[in-house]
C-alpha cells in the first residue's frame, strides 16, 4: 500500500464533480494511504475531514472581465504550483483531473521537481469553451496543446475519447483507465420499466453545454405528442433562471420538476421512475449518470461525444440523437416513448454495465498505469 505516492488536482467544482472525484479517491486510497488533494469549492468542502487525505484549498472568482480572468487564471496555477512545491516530499505521481487540462505552470513546477504527471480527462475543457464561444479559446488551446505534450500520460476512457479530443498525436503515451465503477447494490432495477410513469429526466449541471435549454426547448413538441409526458431535471446551475423563466413563459410547471440537486445514495430512486434519460451535451467524457442509468434499467438518449458511442450502440445498448437540437431531441423521444417496452435494450445495456464496470477492474488499471510511469 506505501509503494505508491499520489497527488490529486482539481480547478475548483461545483457538485457535479464531487461524484468523479470521489469515485477516483476512492480507487486511489484502495492503492495506497499516502493522498494529497488539492481542489477547491464544493470538493474542499466535502473532502476536508476525509481521513484518507490530506487536503489543501485553492479558489478562483470567476470573472467575465478579459484581463481579470487572465491574472485570475495565473493567480490559481501559482497557487496550485506552490502547493506541489510544498508537498513535494509526500508525493511522486501527480494526477491532473478536472478542468485540468490546461494547467501549464502546475505541470512546469511537477516535471522539475521530477513528479510523473498522469492527465487524466473527464472531460475536454476546450471543448466546454468552444461550446460557450469563449473568447480566450485559442490562449487555452496553447496551454491544451503543452500540457499535452509535458504529460507523462495522457488517460482516457476509450479510444474514442482520444480521438474526440484530437489527442491522436500523442498515442504513444495515451493510456485507457476509468474512474468510474457502479456499486450495484445501490444503482439495480427496482421499479419494472412496464410499471414506470412516462417520465424523461435530465442530470446534470444547468449549463449551455450540457444542451439543457434545448431539452426545455423540445418539450411542448413532445407534450403535444405525448400529453401523459412529464420531466425531471435534476441538478443546478447558472442557466437555473433562465430554465425557470422558460418553465413559466410556456407554461410547463405542472410538467417539469425541478427539485435541484439530489444526494448520490437517492439518484438511484429516481432513475427507477424514469422511462429515458436525455443526455444532450455538445461535450462529454464518460458520463457517470448514464452508466448508472443503464445499471438501473433506464434506457438513455444521448449525443455521440467523447466515450458515450463506445457504450451506447443505437438500437442494442440505447440511444443516440444526430444532434441535439430541439427538433431532433422531440421526434427521437417521441420515437423511443412509443416503444411501450424495451426490453432487449434495456438488458443489453445492463449486461455491458455488469461486465466493464466493477470497483476490481478500476484499481488492476491504475495500478498498471502507476507501474508503467515509475
């Protein structure tokens, strides 16, 4: 168990990410004892009294003021790189996790003190911005590009994520491991899909890449179709308002639920009382919730990006939209609500979940990787 030395990054997260990092933590800490953590918002605040770690806060004020956000940004990587200047003798691998992947002077400071760094995706920070048109993208594409180059090993979730994420020029050192492994005890079917409502759920951070607003959007084409149809949006975020102000313009709130974010050990309930889960997102890894969906016997819709095609096989495993606009999303639920019972489906993809997804699996392929770099 003490062969192993490892440093855990963050950028500050939201709820959306406590469930990753915690999965990862949890494969990491059956490895070895000795874990740093650095991370901030909602992970400091849930990691802080964790026993297995030692954990160190960093912040970061998000700032829509161009210059701000630059000095902002460089304010949080020295931060980030002091940290691993003082923890340089309690560590020996550093795993650069979420919204990592343009950490360039963390990384810088990592190499020189001789620390292998793992960079691992679980999702594609470019990507995101690309997505919300940021106007600093071609800046992070630069640092995307040498944090790249300066890893040790670039890790992901499947081959097609690489070539997702157009990491195909460093193949030699793209390594293929999973955070993510179900507890099945918890996420199994429990409700029989027949005596399930006619529920569509979403799960997930409320903004403009996940593609929420154009589920909201394709609700009234789908209730004029389906008027049984109601929907659970689960999660937060900073297009809450505007999803309520859509609710209310269109007059949907005896159709949509919005009880904000629910404790991991309850999702499992709620996926048993959904018919489908919609993941319409511009960008994604692998996704957490479509997994456990897939274990809970849900049937998922969901945009072909980053790992879900190596999963979701049209037709045999789930679903797959050809984009995820409002049209599309409303005559593709339409479509999957009118097949009363999918049971094929619904058992292949839980057979694919029982065989790729078990705590075991996870640990042999970290432990590989970190054998491999030291």
């Amino acid at each position: 168990m003490s062969r192993y030395r490892i440093g855990i990054l963050t950028t500050p997260i939201s709820n959306a990410g406590v469930i990753p990092l915690s999965d990862l933590i949890t494969i990491i800490s059956s490895i070895t004892h000795h874990i740093v953590l650095i991370t901030g918002g909602e992970g400091y605040e849930f990691f802080r009294n964790d026993k297995r770690l030692k954990v160190l806060k960093i912040s970061h004020s998000y700032n829509t003021f161009f210059v701000k956000r630059i000095l902002d940004y460089l304010f949080l990587q020295l931060i980030v790189s002091y940290y691993i200047f003082t923890t340089r003798k309690h560590t020996d691998i550093f795993i650069f996790f979420i919204a990592c992947d343009t950490m360039l002077l963390p990384m810088v400071t990592a190499h020189l003190l001789r620390k292998k760094v793992l960079l691992l995706f679980a999702s594609s920070s470019i990507k995101t911005h690309a997505s919300n048109n940021d106007p600093l993208l071609y800046g992070l594409k630069i640092l995307y590009f040498l944090t790249c180059t300066i890893a040790d090993r670039l890790i992901v979730y499947t081959d097609t994520i690489a070539r997702d994420y157009s990491l195909e020029r460093w193949a030699g050192k793209i390594a293929i491991a999973r955070h993510h492994y179900i507890n099945f005890d918890r996420f199994t079917i429990k409700t029989e899909y027949v005596k399930r409502e006619c529920i569509v759920g979403f799960v997930g951070r409320f903004s403009k890449e996940k593609g929420v607003l154009q589920l909201l959007q394709a609700i009234p084409g789908i209730v004029r179709k389906k008027p049984e149809v109601k929907f659970l949006f689960i999660g937060d975020g900073v297009l809450r308002p505007a999803i309520e102000h859509t609710i209310f313009e269109n007059n949907l709130e005896k159709r949509v639920i919005l009880p904000g974010w629910v404790p991991h050990d309850k999702l499992a309930d709620h996926l048993n009382q959904m018919k489908l889960l919609v993941i319409p997102s511009d960008t994604e890894g692998l996704p957490n919730i479509m997994l456990e969906a897939m274990a809970c016997g849900t049937p998922v819709l969901a945009t072909p990006v980053g790992g879900i095609p190596y999963f979701i096989l049209p037709g045999k495993t789930g679903f797959i939209l050809k984009n995820n606009s409002p049209d599309s999303i409303t005559s593709d639920i339409i479509r999957i609500l009118e097949d009363k019972n999918p049971a094929e489906i619904i058992k292949n993809a839980n057979q694919v979940i029982q065989k790729n997804f078990t705590f075991e699996t996870r640990i042999e392929e970290f432990k590989a990787i970190f054998d491999a770099v030291i």
